[in-house]
C-alpha cells in the first residue's frame, strides 16, 4: 500500500475529529509464545490503517490544526545491535522519510513528551479499553493535567470512542484495498484447488492443511487470516473445528474453511467436498440445499437492501428444503418464526470482511439494519449441520456439515463474488477432482 493512502485516510479521519481535538491509538505488542520466543507480529489493524508503520511499541498521535504538525509518531529509535540481530527499523529519522509523520519522538519519552499534547484539548479520541496498561497511563496524564488548572492549563473534559469514527472508515473500501482483497482472494482459491486436487482417502486433515499453507506462501503470502479449518466427516458439524488431526475416509465429506491474507487484508472462503471424488445422493441432497441458499442470499446483495435480508433469504430456502427432505414438519412460517432450523443452522449468513476477517463496522443503525453500499465488503456462507446423535432425522442424514462461503464486494448496481475463481456446482467439484 502506498504512503500516498495512508496519508488520505489521516486527513479523512482528523476532519472527523475536528480542530480542538486529539486523537490517540498505539500499536499492537510484541506477544511472547515461549521463554525468549516471540509468536510472528501482527500490527492492530487500526494502528495500520491510519499509519502503514509496521512495528511495535508506538503510538501515533494526531492533533488536527497543530501548528507543528498534525500527525507525530512516538516509535522505537533506531539501534544498531537490534538490526544486526532482528532486521532494520525505522528509528526516529525512517518515521518522518518513509512513513510521512510530521514529527517523531522517542517512545521512552512518551510520558514526558505526550501530556503536553493534551492540554486546552476539548476530546481525546481514543479506543478505551483495548490495552488497560495504556488506559492507566492515559488517566494519569489526565490527571497530571487537572492538577495544573490554577496555572490556567484546562484538561481534556471527555474521552470518545476512536473506533466509531476508524471502523465506518473502514467498511467502505478504497480501490487499492479492493486491489488486496482480489489477490487475497485468488491466492486463497488457488489452495482451495489444489486442496481438492490432492485430497484422497487415508490422508490426515493436517496434510491438506499444510497443502493449503504451502500454496499460500508459494504465491507470496505468508500468513494465514485465521487458522485454517480442515474437518473431514462429522467434524465439519463443529463450526469452529481447527484440531486437524483426523483421517480422512472415503465417503465423508471435507469442509475446509481457509484464507490468506494480503498486506493485512484476508480472505475467507468455505468449500465443502466428497473425499472420494463423488457425493453420496443424501449429500448431494443437503449440498444443493446449501448451494441454492447461497444463490438466493447474493440476490439480496445490492445497494439499498438492508443487511438481514440475505440471512432472512437463506432462512427460508433452507427451511423449505429441510420440510422437502424431512429433516423438519410443520408449515414453513411457523418453523422459521420458532427458529426451528436452528438445530441445523445456527450462525447468520456473514459478516464484514477486510483488515479483520470478522472486520469492523456496524451492522444496525439506530436499531435498524443497515442499508447495503458500494463499497462494503462481505461474506456470504449458509450452512447445514445434522448433528450425530439428532435421533429426529433418519440416519443417512447424520454427521453431515456442509458450508459455502464466497467473499462479495458491494457494487453499484449489485454484487461481485471475489472467490468465483473455486468450483462449488457438484458437477464442477466432481469434475475437478476426477480430472487427475
């Protein structure tokens, strides 16, 4: 990403703030794995949307209208020794050249130097509660202050949110983030190919997982979005399954819930297979289910819809399925009102996705959903789970779990699937796997 979209974003977000006012976000921590053992840095997405520096121990301040500059970077100054055993840095001088800070100061120098920026400000933006250490000390600069006012020095007299203002930011996409979320997502079903490709009966769910990792990074992306779920058989009927150590056996199914991400950007996709090459007829069943779900769920995928009603879509597709294969009885209404499909379906259709693979933004508007925009980007993933030990349902039912996830950009005039590029039509599935 070039500095030149950072930089847009920071002005974008200190008009929201406003003159008068300051803002405070600091960056992610290092996070120990074991002894003197770091598990690999992931900076807060927060932090990187508006700032594009890459490092721990920082905090970017931004005080709109300072004469000095308005955006100043406290970060770590540069150390020779630290580069030779860990890789170069910024330091003070790379914040202000390769990161376009107006300032920069040492992070050792944050309680000396920070207050200052405080006084005669009306709000501090600032994401309280996110890192206590950090509260307390933002508190105790506050304090400080208000203990100044006989010497005419008035203290910030309210704390607001920074989220509110970076995270609807961030739920409309810009073209260089969509440009992201694209190779994250080709990158992503590629693997998901090649997944279905090697993928035979006998092997372990964490040999197609390691399929999965090394076409991600063979194409240039190293981390994953989220861990990935491999679940052969009735695992797939635990949504968040991510133990991966079970073989493989022909007849079963394999859901595999995986993505890579880009530049902090992520893909999520969902496709569910037959080990064998071929799906049983009660799978096919419950597949295409699924598979029509989804359909009438990206129908509802267009400018000025509210964001429930693809849910509402995929409720009611999969209701009626399940009352046609008797999997449920009763009338249609009644079932969804009573939720009754909940047994067999019990998350929503998606969510929000980009820096975060369950990413940021409201969902509801003044208690009312809300209204699709271009720009928005999001997943949409039915599924059915029929639980092993569901004695309701005939037998050749259980320990079925079936999910197909796709990521969708908001357009002007209705959707784009950005992971068109895997197969999830049985024929296409069978075909492909067959074709070796």
């Amino acid at each position: 990403m070039k500095q030149s979209e950072f930089k847009k974003r920071r002005k974008q977000f200190m008009q929201r703030i406003g003159k008068g006012n300051i803002a405070l976000i600091s960056s992610a921590s290092t996070q120990i794995r074991n002894r003197d053992v770091d598990f690999p840095f992931r900076q807060d997405s927060d932090f990187y949307y508006l700032t594009g520096f890459n490092e721990p121990d920082a905090v970017a301040v931004f005080a709109p209208g300072r004469e000095q500059g308005e955006y100043v970077l406290f970060c770590r100054e540069f150390d020779e020794k630290k580069a030779l055993w860990e890789g170069a840095h910024a330091g003070l001088e790379g914040a202000t050249v390769h990161y376009e800070a107006d300032d920069a100061f040492p992070i050792d120098d944050l309680d000396d130097i920070l207050p200052g920026f405080l006084e005669n400000k009306t709000k501090i933006f600032y994401p309280l509660g996110r890192n206590l250490d950090f509260d307390q000390r933002l508190l105790a600069w506050i304090n400080h202050i208000r203990s100044q006012s006989r010497s005419g020095v008035v203290a910030p007299s309210e704390l607001v949110s920074l989220d509110s203002i970076v995270h609807e930011m961030r739920l409309f996409k810009s073209a260089n983030e969509l440009k992201l979320l694209r190779r994250a997502a080709t990158v992503s079903a590629n693997a998901h190919i090649r997944a279905m490709q090697v993928c035979k009966s006998g092997l372990y769910e964490y040999q197609i997982e390691a399929e999965l990792i090394h076409s991600f990074m063979s194409n240039g992306l190293r981390s994953v979005a989220y861990p990935s779920i491999v679940a052969g058989g009735s695992n797939a009927c635990t949504l968040h399954y991510t133990e991966n150590k079970a073989k493989l056996k022909s007849g079963d199914l394999l859901l595999i819930d995986a993505g890579a991400e880009c530049d902090h950007y992520a893909a999520d996709i969902t496709r569910t297979f037959p080990v064998s090459g071929r799906f049983s007829e009660p799978q096919k069943q419950l597949y295409q289910l699924v598979l029509d779900a989804q359909s009438a769920a990206l129908e509802q995928i267009k400018p000025g819809l509210p964001w429930n009603q693809a849910h509402d879509a995929s409720v009611e597709v999969l209701t009626k399925g399940l009352i046609d294969l008797g999997l449920l009885k009763g009338k249609l209404k009644k079932l969804i009102k009573d939720e009754k499909y909940k047994l067999f379906y019990m998350h929503r259709i998606g969510h929000w996705l980009g820096m975060d693979v369950h990413d940021v933004g409201a969902y509801k508007v003044n208690d009312a959903w809300r209204l699709l925009e271009p720009g928005m980007v999001l997943t949409v993933e039915p599924g059915l789970y029929i639980p092993v030990d569901c004695k309701t349902v005939d037998e050749k039912w259980r320990g079925i779990g079936i999910r197909i996830e796709d990521d969708v950009l908001v357009t002007a005039d209705g959707y784009e699937v950005l992971t068109d590029g895997v197969p999830k039509s049985i024929v296409e599935i069978e075909a492909l796997m067959q074709a070796l």
